[in-house]
C-alpha cells in the first residue's frame, strides 16, 4: 500500500503539478472574522473571465505560512473570500494554463507574493480585479552523454528576472521541476513571463558512477545549464512572454571526472584548529554546487568528489579568547582554486586577521538612540562568516567586528526581523554618503570614520 | 521522434544502489543492445545483483514491488560507454544477475522477450565470462488528449494506468497545458481513467460550467468514454509499443450537495468520507470527499448521482505509526467513535443526520508456549494492528496488557485480521477466536465487544526446508518457492500481511527455509515471482500440498515450475 502510494506521489511529484487545493468556502477550522474579499478573475488581454480559479490568502512570506482564507471561482470568474479576520494577507490565484498572479496594490503581478492587501474589520471592500496572463511554455529534448535521448533527467528552472521575493504560496499552475519523459522530451508550462535559466541533472543514479568498467575512474553528473554548460555564468538565458512557447531549448548531459582538492590550512597564532569551518563553492551560480570539506586535526584537509569547476576554498574560525567560554577574533582564508582534470593536492591556505568597522550612530539632535543596533549585511563576499551586530554605547559609538573582504549593507534596526529596520538612514564614510548604504572591506584593512544618521 | 529513439535509462528506480566491494578474481563483460533493433546503447546503467547463498523471505508489501523498483542491494552498476560495453571488475565465485531498471520495466540478462523471467551468469573459479548481450526492451506508452465537452484541452487532471487484474496498482500522470498526457508502463493490459475525483478528494470538485443553478462536475471517465469500468474498453501493449490517441472527452453530469449534522465530536483525525459504494469496480482512493466533523454539521459538495457510504471513525489518539510498528503506550479509555451508512444520490440535494457511535473492543489472551514469556516490558515495543479487511484506510491498535492478555481501542463492527508483531524470538503459532482459527482469515465484530480471541505464540516454530530442483546452472533462473495456505478461503482475502503466507527467494544452493504457523500448506518452486494471489489458483494444481506440526521441521524438495508471465 504504502509502496503503491510512493510510486503515485512520485509520479505527481515528478509532474510539479500540485493537485488543486483550495475549497469553495473557508477552510475549516479558520477563525470566523466579518471581512469578505471579492473580486473577479479575468484574462489579461482579452479580459474575458477565467472560471473555476484558484485563490489563497495568506499571512506571511514564508513557504506555507498559514493559509486564511481560500476559494474557487465561479463560472463568471467571480470569488469571495469571507469570514476573514482583519490583517494584512497576501493573494494568489492560479488557473489551469495560465501563470500564478499575485495581488498587487497596481492590480496584479507575476512577481510573488505581490503586496499586502490589507483587511479591517467590517470594512467594505471594492471587488478586486485580478488579471492572469497565459502561461508561457519552455519545450525541449534532454540527450546522455552519447547523444542517447535521457529518460528521467530532472529539469530546474530558476528565473533570472522579476523573481521577487519568497513566494507563501504553494499555488503552482505549471512546473518548475519536471523530470523528462521516455523519449528524454519535457515541457515546462504555466511560466510567467520573465528570463530564466534551465538546467538538466541525473539523479539518484548513484554515486558511484563509472564508464565502460568497474576499473575505470569515478564520475558525477553534473548539472547542466542550457546550452550546454556546467558554469551557471556562462548558461543562457531564455525569455518567455506571456503565452509564449519556446521550444528546442535542448542540452546533453554529461558526465565529468570526480577529483580530489587537499591541502593544509596554515594556522596562525592561537586560531582554535577543532572549530575551523570550511567550504568549497562554485565561484559562479549558488551553492548547490558546493563540496563537503572534510578536516583533519592535523590542519589537514579534503574534498572528494569534486567535478571540474572553479571554486572558492575558504576556511574561518575564532582565536581563543582570554576564558575557555570567551571567543577571540575571527580570522579567515580565502583561495580561488580551478579544478580541471586532476586531483589537486598540497594546497596551503593561511589564516588572515579579519577587519573592524567603527562608526557613530546618532538621531537629528545628534543624540545616541541606543535602542538601535547596526548590522553589516553581505552583499558579496568569499568567506561565509558570522559576524556580531555593533551596539553603540553612551556616546553612540559602535564597532562591528570579525568582518571578512566583501561588500556590505549596513541596517539599522532594533532586532533580527526585518520588519524593524529603519530605513530613513544616513550613513557617510569619511565624509562620502553611502550609495544604498553599502560599503567595501579590503583584506586586512580596518574601517573608521562611518557616521549614521536616523531620522525618526 | 520514432519509436526506435525512445530510450530507457536507469534512473531514480536505481535510487538505492548499494555497492560491498567486490574481492573475487572473476568478471563479467558484455554490451547492452536494443531488444528490438540489436543496436548498442551507450549511457545506460547496468546493475550487477548477486543471487545470495542463502534462502531468503520477503513480506508481501515487499515482495510485490521489489522486481519492479530496483531497491535490491547490489554488487555494482557501470554506466554503458557510447559501443554499449560495460565490464565488471573482482567479481567473487557466485550467481549473478543483470538489470537495467527502466520506466516501471526491468529489463534483464537472459530474456527472450521483455515478459521473461531473467537468467543466472555463475562466476566459479575466478573465471571470466565474456560477451554477455543484455537486451533492453522500451516500455510501453500510452498516451491521448483529456478534452472537455466543448472540445478544450484539461489541464493538469490525473489520468491513470489501471491494470485490470489489480485496480488499485495503477500509474498515474496529469495532462500538460495540452490536455496530453503519456505514461509509461509494464507490457500488459490496462484501463485508462481520467481522474478528477482525485481532486474532489481534497474537497475541490473538477467543476464544469453550470446549467442554470444546476451544479455540475467531471465524473471519473474510462477510455473510451465508459462512466464505468464495466464498460471500459481494455488496452493491450507489449515492450515497445507507443499507443497514442487515447482521447477522452469529458462530459460533464449534475452533481448535488449533502449537507449533513452529527454531534460534535473531537478528534485528530475528524473526518468523515464519502466512498463509492463498490469500491472493487474502480481504482482507489475510491473516497471521492471528505469534510469535518468537528462543527456538527457538514456539507459535500459536488457529488454526481450513485450509490455511496458516509464512513468515519473517530479513534482516539495513538502514538505515530511509522512502518506499522509503532505500539500503544496505554489503552486509551476514549471511545472509538463511528458511522457507515449508505447514502444514495439521485437527482436533488440530499440531508443526513450523522449518528456517531462508540465502537466495540476485542480483547483476549495471549500464551506463550515452549519458555518462559517475555516480560511486558519486552512486549510493550510490539504493536498489534487491527487492520480492517475492507479496506487499509482507518489506524486501529491493540497492545500487550500483560503477558497474558490483550486489548484494542474500540474498533467499529466489521471484518478484521489480527497483527499481532511477535517479541525476539517468538514465533506467531495460532490466533483463534470462539475457538475457530483466525491465523489466516479475519474476524467478524458485530454489535458486541468480541473478548474470545486467542494469540498464541511459540518459541519453536513449525518450519518447511527442501532443495529446488535442477540445481542453478547459468541460463536458468533464479528459483522462488511460494508456501500458501491450502486453504482456499484464504487466498482471497489476504490482508496486507498474511501469516500464512512465504515468499521465498532460494538461496543460490537451491536451498529454502521458512518459519510458519502449524497447518497444510501448498508449496511450490518457479522461475519467477508469483502473482499473488492470483496465481494460487493454477499453482495448488503443481504444487505439494505439505502439513507443518508445531515444533517440527518437514522438508520437501521441489522441482522449478514455470510460473504465469
């Protein structure tokens, strides 16, 4: 039975198609509120209505946050959504061949989650008016490294443009995630309009891959970016309006040769050795293509596996502070390394000292508002290290420390959510107002001289 | 693209792939081919399995996907070169199989055609054995448009692969932007169903346009457009086939609402179904919704005419199971609370009074016999399942009160098998209840707590060993041996896991030995697994017929029977 529900889940799964969940009134159990959101779905070109749609409200940006409110339209394309509580909600509606629409405070978009519609009690809403664009359609053929079509390759689809931020929602018309068929053929659809970039992958065929012989060297596939390449930067990007079908975006797959990258980290001063952290990452395109690092006590270190590519190797760790339960300064190594087709060995990385930024944060009277905190936040950088928000003192002076080279953001706020951030800031640096508050860290260098003005 | 194009390769089936470290002297060489046009396939998995020297026993869960999903462990997998070739390397003295696992078809060494039983390599003395051809057959396609009835494609609805002879083991794909769908599958016969009710299921009926204020939906619809399986026309392919134009039109039909009151009831698990009355006619899940309980009143919406059951059962809260294993820790006090009662749809809404009410407990002794019994601490990490013969739908467990005693939450009147898991050691030997035996059949709970029921275990279990005759040899295949009940009552309702009930793959030596509860039993050796149970039938005709005593070991050598495609 359970087998026989895998094999189902899995066939759905591989599909991205998410069966339709939505009810024709309030899911059960929600709180019963006085607010009705209403509205009418229709096409975006034409204007004509899109019956039976989906639409779900929820609160909050993450991944499944709690669905409030959901229904289906009609046949006219008109929904109601009642019984809701009052409070900020975010919409979706999908429907069957068209791209995911969010509300927007401007009608609707494609970009999710849209802009929160927010709801008081007993208040009378005007019917919205959601417009879906068709879905657009990416088509191609998936061959094996012998020009063999591949069956069973998974397919990834990242959007490069208009991608916004998470999505709460797990509406989904079309796929984004699809396996190819048995001649290798898939069809990607439901796309809203936008640039992505597609990839192929073999999984689950193992790990322990060899051509022709059990003797031969171990390989891996690798993921691969169409037209044909494994670095992300150099995939092209395809472009799908609204509607549209773009087929013939093909690719073959290959399989590359899984090398070793060792060496020793080279341990300055009293750098506690257990605690180092290290990583090997894709210098291009996200760290889905990072290798485990494996340490030795001996400051020795390995990767396996590691296809061709080029890489950042770093490491970071904290010297020993004064007491057993104190931590001392962050000190950090960063190499770019380029595997090719053999094993990399004898590599040395030397632990470096990491930098400080020092700073004033004052209101307009020039008082120190305490309350706040100042957090550097990455923009880019190598080395991927915790560092401490700076907390200014009595005189609104603050360090921020165990920085690594990179570019960062400053944000001023009262705590970890994002939604106390204060934006009406200020920062200069030496005189020079900060472009989007973002400023540069050069190896080793220490930064001074940072004023923050916050307009309350 | 051509058929002769369409490849198979090995791919998330071979998920599992396990590799010991091979350390013999011997290898295995050859290419894989087109079963159809001989020629060479580069950049395909090929798996080496290793038939082991001892006899082992699968569960029937196991049994029934193992030959299918590829998770046997493995002695290694080399990917073709782009001639086809593959080489294994260290191979040990020993029988070998190849596979190359494809969709939902497994393709193996030694077939004449894509339905064969596979063949054994033996590697002795750190020999090597040389150019191996291993045919690769395509699995079958079906494939076809879902319309509805204006001609426009459906998109995104599930459409299913049933084969007639086990409807609840179908494959299911959803419709593209197109309205197309393709699925692949094993040579054979099937059904081909649009499913809509899989998205009823989750309280959000496949509406069609609406007549007026006449509600109506999309009905699960056989090829080539049957309403129901009786006149569904049954569709055969073989390895290779590419069947398209299985279209099917959608037709939309009235559908009324039920609105139903009960007394509130609290529950983790509050629901209330509506099944099809004959769930043996179609493919499951034949519960087409599903609404809450908890508010008193319920509404189901979209539900075309026939002829249905409102099913609930209210159980109280129990531990999570995870493989069927988990036991109760206590035996909750709260009353199992229930309701089956037809409910017919004809041509307008429909109101239903829900009256829940408090099942029904079966309780009895257990004995352990030949030792001393375990304690109940040793007991209280073994689960007893009720499971209900109808149906594999509803969790309902019993546990261990004592060494001696059992009980089960309330359960509600129907047929159940017992489940007892034995402790370390033990062996199940009998379960009676009113003194007639129940090892291989279910009970019957009426309107009454049932308080007659007997487990008895045995820490010397009634064995069957034997030999399989003719000794493997390569080109033959591997032998399984099937001990079943010689009981026919038993064969057709098995339960998910029948105790009287082996399935055995010989060790390598044709050697097989399984533990089983005392009784008469069929047992018989063929070059294949069994269809169970459907196989039964035709093999007790083949088949020694052997009586197992307590405590005692009977051998029986068997000869190797072909067994049915």
């Amino acid at each position: 039975m359970n087998r026989r529900l895998l094999l189902f889940t899995c066939a759905v799964l591989a599909l991205g198609w998410a069966p339709p969940a939505g009810a024709p009134t309030n899911q059960r159990g929600t709180p019963a509120g006085t607010v009705v959101v209403s509205g009418r779905i229709v096409d975006r070109v034409d204007g004509t209505p899109i019956p039976f749609a989906r639409v779900e409200m929820r609160v909050g940006t993450s991944l499944g946050a709690s669905q409030l409110g959901s229904a289906r339209a009609d046949e006219r394309g008109e929904f109601r959504v009642e019984r809701l509580t009052a409070g900020g909600y975010y919409l979706a509606v999908a429907a069957p061949g068209y791209a995911v629409a969010y509300f927007s405070s401007k009608g609707s978009t494609s970009v999710p989650p849209g802009d929160v519609l927010n709801v008081a009690d007993n208040q009378q809403l005007m019917p919205l008016e959601i417009r879906l664009a068709r879905g657009g359609v990416i088509t191609g053929h998936v061959t094996n490294q012998f020009g063999v079509p591949a069956a069973g390759a998974f397919l990834n689809l990242r959007q490069t443009t208009g991608r916004g931020g998470p999505s709460p929602f797990y509406l989904q018309q079309g796929a984004t995630s699809f396996v190819t068929d048995s001649n290798g053929d898939y069809r990607l659809y439901g796309l809203a309009e936008g640039e992505y970039l597609v990839a192929a992958q073999m999984l689950g065929s193992g790990d322990n891959l060899r051509v022709g012989s059990t003797d031969a060297p171990r390989v891996g596939h690798p993921r691969v970016f169409y037209p044909g390449t494994t670095d992300q930067a150099e995939a092209r990007p395809v472009v799908v309006r609204p509607g549209e079908e773009r087929s013939g975006v093909d690719i073959q797959l290959r399989l590359v040769p899984l090398l070793s990258v060792s060496g020793t980290v080279a341990v300055a001063g009293n750098a506690n050795r257990s605690e180092l952290q290290m990583s090997l990452r894709p210098v291009t395109g996200d760290s889905d293509g990072s290798v485990f690092v494996s340490r030795r006590n001996d400051n020795g270190f390995e990767a396996r596996d590691v296809p061709p590519n080029r890489y950042w190797l770093t490491a970071f760790g904290h010297e020993q502070g004064r007491s057993p339960t104190e931590r001392g300064a962050l000190v950090w190594a960063a190499i770019e390394v380029t595997v090719t087709d053999r094993d990399l060995r004898d590599l040395t990385i030397a632990l470096q000292p990491s930098s400080t930024l020092e700073g004033m944060l004052a209101d307009e009277s020039g008082n120190p508002p305490t309350q706040f905190s100042v957090t550097a936040l990455p923009v880019s950088r190598n080395v991927d290290a915790p560092h401490p928000p700076g907390r200014p003192d009595a005189s609104g002076k603050f360090v921020i420390r165990d920085l690594t080279p990179g570019r960062y953001r400053l944000r001023v706020g009262t705590g970890p959510n994002w939604n106390t951030e204060i934006t009406e800031v200020e920062a200069t640096l030496a005189g020079q107002t900060l472009t989007n508050r973002e400023f540069e860290i050069a190896a080793g260098a220490n930064l001074t001289g940072l004023m923050i003005r916050v307009r309350k | 693209m051509p058929p002769h194009l369409r490849l198979v390769i090995a791919i998330a089936l071979a998920l599992f792939v396990q590799e010991p470290a091979q350390t013999g002297a011997g290898s295995i060489a050859g290419r894989v081919v087109d079963g159809r046009t001989a020629l060479p396939i580069g950049g395909i998995a090929v798996q080496l399995h290793e038939v082991p020297k001892e006899s082992r026993a699968f569960p029937l869960s196991d049994y029934r996907f193992m030959f299918v999903n590829g998770t046997r462990p493995t002695r290694g997998q080399v990917i073709t070169d782009g001639d086809g070739r593959f080489r294994f390397g260290a191979v040990a003295d020993g029988f070998y199989e190849l596979h190359v696992y494809a969709f939902h078809t497994l393709s193996q060494f030694g077939q004449a055609d894509a339905t064969d039983a596979g063949r054994v390599i033996e590697i002795s003395a750190g020999k090597s054995v040389t150019g191996v051809s291993l045919r690769v057959w395509h699995s079958p396609v079906l494939g076809g448009r879902v319309i509805d009835e204006s001609g426009r494609p459906v998109i995104g609805v599930e459409v299913a692969a049933i084969p007639p002879t086990a409807v609840d083991q179908f494959l299911a794909v959803a419709t593209d932007d197109r309205g197309m769908f393709a699925v692949n599958v094993p040579p054979g016969d099937y059904y081909v169903a649009v499913r809509p009710e899989t998205t009823i299921a989750r309280s959000d009926a496949l509406l069609a346009a609406p007549i007026g204020r006449q509600q109506m939906v999309y009905p699960i619809t056989f090829f080539p457009g049957a309403l129901s399986i009786d006149q569904a026309v049954r569709i055969s392919v073989a390895a290779d086939d590419l069947r398209t134009g299985i279209d099917i039109r959608l037709k939309p039909v009235k559908a009324y609402r039920i609105t139903g009151r009960n007394a509130a009831a609290q529950s983790n698990r509050p629901w209330i179904n509506l099944v099809r009355d004959d769930p043996a006619k179609g493919p499951k899940p034949s519960t087409l919704t599903q609404a809450d309980l908890r508010t008193g009143q319920f509404t189901m919406n979209g539900v075309p005419p026939g002829s249905y059951r409102l099913r609930a059962v209210l159980t109280p809260d129990m531990p999570f199971m995870t493989h069927g294993t988990a036991p109760l820790r206590t035996l909750s006090p709260e009353p199992t609370l229930w309701v089956d009662a037809p409910v017919t749809v004809s041509d307008r809404d429909v109101e239903v009074r829900v009256d829940l009410r408090p099942g029904f407990r079966i309780t009895g002794k257990v004995s352990f016999e030949g030792g001393t019994p375990p304690t109940l601490e040793q007991l209280a990490s073994r689960a007893i399942v009720i499971q209900r013969a109808i149906d594999n739908d509803v969790d309902l467990r019993g546990l261990y009160l004592s060494p001696s005693a059992f009980a089960s939450i309330q359960v509600p009147p129907g047929r159940y098998f017992i489940r007892p898991a034995a402790p370390q050691g033990w062996y199940l030997k009998a379960i009676t209840a009113g003194g007639r035996d129940v090892t291989g059949s279910a009970i019957e709970i009426e309107f009454a707590d049932r308080s007659d029921v007997e487990i008895t275990f045995t820490n010397r279990p009634a064995k069957i060993r034997g030999t399989v005759q003719p000794a493997l040899a390569t080109g033959m295949s591997r032998p399984f041996v099937t001990v079943f009940s010689a009981d026919r009552s038993e064969w057709t309702d098995l339960g998910q896991s029948p105790a009287r009930l082996a399935l055995i793959q010989a060790g390598s030596d044709g050697t097989y030995e399984a533990p089983l509860p005392p009784g008469t039993y069929f047992v018989v050796a063929t070059d294949r697994p069994l269809k169970v149970p459907g196989d039964f039938s035709r093999l007790s005709l083949l088949a020694e017929t052997v009586v197992l005593a307590d405590g005692a070991t009977t051998s029986q050598n068997l000869k190797i029977q072909k067994a049915a495609k």
